[in-house]
C-alpha cells in the first residue's frame, strides 16, 4: 500500500536513508529526447533541508544530462544489495551548481564516514569551485523500501 501524503513519514524517511547510505551507490536514470531511459551509477548524499528530504550528487554537467534534465526534469535513483534491501526515490531533479551550494555538498561528502563520505577531489578536481563538476540535487516525490511506500497526492502517474 501507497501513502499518499504532502510529506513522507518520519519512519519511512528514516528507513529509506539508512538503506540508501548503508549501500551508497544507486542507478539513477533520466530521460531521453526519445522517451527512452537512461542509467548510470551515482553517490547520493540524503538530507533533511527546510523539512523535506533532499538528495545531492556531484556530477559532471555533460550535455546529454543537461539536455535530459532540461527536457524531463525527473530521476530515478534505485538502490538495491544481494541482502535483497531495496529502497527507490522517484525526484524532480536540478543543477545546484552555485558556490553555496557546491561549498554545503562538498562539505558533506567529506565530513561523513566512510563509505558515504569520500575526498570529492577524486572526483579529479581542486575543490568545490571547480566548474568541470556540478551538484545535482533531487527532491523526492515518491519513496518506496520493502517496508513501505509513500508518494506525495498530486503525483498520480
């Protein structure tokens, strides 16, 4: 069963949050021109900002992916380990590439443990300012585990 509410329950954020950052790497798909899905392998990052849950990735703004998020604002990031754990959000998703922005994600990454924290300059850059890398920030409007499943009313799709 589905619930359906503005914002998702504080134990299915939880539940979706330790499950995301215990397993770390998801696929996160966008959207072609074509309609036709598009995979690869990201490191999210899950918060609470101003009372919704946000997701951040440092990715490289290639012009497929702006090309994708320009036309079908939507992601697909799903994780899943051989212990069967799964846990999906369906988000809106947009670059966030301002200076705050790419300072707070940095900061983030590597203030966490491992293996959710990491040195972002493996990321083959200097630091935050460095314009070959972006953020990608996602807000779910759909979070599902094995244990349950929320999405917000106005998303019948």
């Amino acid at each position: 069963m589905v619930v359906k509410a503005i914002k998702p329950p504080a134990v299915m954020v939880e539940e979706f949050v330790r499950v995301a950052h215990r397993i770390v790497w998801c696929t996160l798909v966008t959207v072609d021109r074509r309609g036709r899905p598009r995979s690869r392998v990201v490191h999210p990052y899950w918060e609470e900002v101003g009372g919704e849950l946000v997701g951040w990735v440092f990715t490289r703004p290639t012009p497929l992916k702006v090309a994708h998020l320009a036309r079908t604002p939507y992601v697909s990031c799903s994780y899943w380990d051989p212990a069967q754990e799964v846990a999906v959000a369906e988000c809106e998703a947009a670059f966030a590439g301002d200076r705050a922005t790419r300072r707070k994600v940095w900061d983030l990454f590597s203030g966490a443990d491992e293996p959710l924290g990491y040195d972002p300059r493996m990321l083959s850059v200097a630091d935050h300012r460095d314009e070959s890398i972006t953020v990608l920030r996602m807000t779910p409007w759909r979070l599902s585990t094995l244990k349950s499943a929320w999405q917000r009313p106005d998303e019948d799709r």
